[in-house]
C-alpha cells in the first residue's frame, strides 16, 4: 500500500487498518504529497510497487515445466 502523511480523506490510520486485513501488505508512505497520489507522482509509486513485487515474487515450477507464472506455448 502506498500512502501519504499529511492527507485527511484518507489519513495513514486507515492504511494501518486495512494492511492488518491483508496478509502480505506491506505499506509505504510518502511525504509532501496528496490524495492523488498515484497521478502526481506516479513514477514513486510505479517505483515502489515494482520494489514489492520483485520482494514477494517466488519462482513457480508447473508439472508441465513452465515456470515463473508462465505456461509454454501451445503447439499447433
């Protein structure tokens, strides 16, 4: 979750609440920003999304023997 500080629509107190529902949340806020948070600094928020992802990606192995989440081409 990415959050900012200073925001009173949506103050850090309801991230803190919700991350407790989510079991692999992990919550990151940013300071001088505000409720639209995703079209102001987009590029934070992209950077910090991408951070967790590649913290909480795991390798998949299928019977088939794809792997990374990706089945191999059908063949036609």
């Amino acid at each position: 979750m990415v959050g900012v500080v200073d925001q009173s629509v949506s103050p850090p107190s309801f991230s803190e609440e919700l991350s407790k529902e989510l079991a692999s949340a992990k919550i990151q806020f940013v300071e001088g920003l505000g409720h639209w948070l995703a079209l102001e600094a987009a590029s934070i928020v992209i950077e910090l999304i991408a951070k967790f992802i590649d913290e909480k990606s795991t390798i998949i192995a299928f019977s088939d023997g794809s792997h990374h989440g990706h089945k191999p081409p059908l063949s036609s």
